[in-house]
C-alpha cells in the first residue's frame, strides 16, 4: 500500500491509514489483549467486579500504557465487566461473582497515541451449558464476521455473516450497540453494524481499522440502558455474550490487532 494515502478520508468518513500505522495498532492490541489474558485467573466465585478492574488498571500502568476509558465521557474505571444478561458497558462494583456467572470483560488502552480494543467472556466457576452454547456462538459469530473482511465487500457483508449464523442458532443480534472505526481516535466512522444486508454499506479498502463486537442474546434483542446511563441489560433478562477484536484490512484480507498472545481468547481456552 502506498504511504501517501496517510490522511485520505474516504466519503463515508473513514480513515485510510498508511501501512506504518499497523504496527501501532500491533503494538496497542497486543498490552490489550495481554491484559485480558493475565485476568483470566483472577476470575472466580467472591471476586468482585472491582477488584478486577483494579487489577487491569495497574496492568495498564505497568505496561506504560493509558486507560482509554478513565474519564471518557465521565466514566471512572479501566474496563467495563457485563455479567449475565449485562449487555455491555457495566460498570465495576462491589459485587461478587457467583458460580455459574458469564461475564465479558472489555479494555481499551491507550500505547504510543494508538487504541487498541478489545473484549472477551470469562466464566466464574462452573460453565452450565446453555451459557456455554451462547458463549461458543458468539466466539464463532464474530469470527464469521472477520471472515468476511477484505477489500471490496462492504461492511454489510460482515454483519450479514454474524446475523445469519447466530439465527441460525435460534439466537439474536443485539441492534442497538455496534462495532467502531478506531486507530488515533477511541471512536470513528464506520458504524459496524452486525447485522444486515450481504453487499450493502461502505466498500471494505485497505487500511481501514476498526471493532467488530457482536453482542448476541440468547432471548430476544432488545435492550435497555439502566438509570446509571452506562449499563445495558437483555430487556427479557435473558443471558448475552460479547467478543471483540480490533481488525485492519490488508491488500488481502484482513489482520487482527488484539490476539491472545497465550490462545486464551475463549474461556475455555478452545
């Protein structure tokens, strides 16, 4: 790709990044996903939602990187940790993790004016199996998701990839939260949706950085966002999962910023 791009916003307003930029990105989803390795064993019945992102938060001082979440928009905490049918974006408490609990955990840091973002599900104690087929979808949703990245499909392409598998578990596709452009910015154009039409949205080039996210229910889609304005809950209560990764697209296809440098991106290390 040629370095001269740096800088060149496509109409729908995305960013084309230089090939230089990936190895910021490298470098930002690595801490990240790093992180979210080293949290896994921190994850057990009594722990509470506080004490891991206490955890996190000096795991991002240690690595000489900064919470991308720490005062965003008001918010105090260096993640944000969802149990059961917490859709995303809850917030870490006093509350203690029972046997059972599903919970995603989501960082984003902050290395060399780069953001890399990511999240993952975790499991307290025993997994029964319902959550388990859940969390086994989503896992596979988002990656039939970046399956569909490369230059020349469109960002329908990917949404439609995630939307059909999930239904095709007798499971649905949150509407209301979606994957972002990221890179020099937390937050940026496009909005990845991940459901949708096969062949429409902006065209997929090189270059492009961004989230995909999927948050799937194993009830219904809808949602509600709590009076504390951040937490987003199943409105028919039922359980969710979410997996992030923050990807580029290459002249061929597409890389990912935020893999496990241990195989731990799914709980049971799958």
């Amino acid at each position: 790709m040629n370095d001269t791009h740096q800088g060149r916003i496509t109409r729908d307003g995305i960013r084309i990044h230089q090939t230089s930029d990936f190895a910021g990105m490298h470098k930002a989803g690595a801490v990240t996903a790093k992180i979210l390795d080293e949290i896994a064993e921190h994850v057990f019945p009594g722990q509470t939602t506080g004490e891991l992102d206490r955890i996190i938060e000096e795991k991002v001082k240690e690595a000489g990187t900064t919470s991308a979440t720490i005062g965003y928009k008001g918010y105090q905490h260096a993640s944000c940790i969802s149990i059961n049918h917490v859709v995303c974006h809850g917030i870490p408490g006093d509350k203690k993790l029972k046997d059972g609990d599903i919970l995603n955990i989501d960082v984003t840091v902050i290395a060399d004016g780069w953001f890399g973002d990511s999240s993952r599900m975790y499991v307290a104690g025993k997994l029964n199996r319902k959550a388990e087929r859940l969390i086994q979808v989503t896992h596979d949703a988002l990656f039939k998701g970046i399956e569909a990245v490369k230059p020349g499909n469109t960002f329908g392409d990917i949404g439609h990839a995630i939307q059909a598998f999930a239904e095709g578990h007798r499971m649905s596709v949150v509407r209301d939260f979606c994957g972002h452009g990221l890179g020099r910015v937390f937050h940026a154009p496009p909005n990845v949706l991940h459901y949708g039409r096969a062949g429409t949205g902006p065209v997929l080039e090189e270059g492009m950085f961004f989230t995909i996210e999927p948050m799937i229910n194993l009830g219904r889609p809808e949602t509600k966002v709590l009076a504390d304005d951040w937490t987003a809950v199943t409105r028919d209560k039922s359980l969710s999962a979410q997996f992030e990764h923050s990807i580029g697209v290459t002249a061929d296809g597409f890389e990912i910023f935020t893999l496990s440098p241990t195989g731990r991106f799914h709980p049971t290390y799958g």
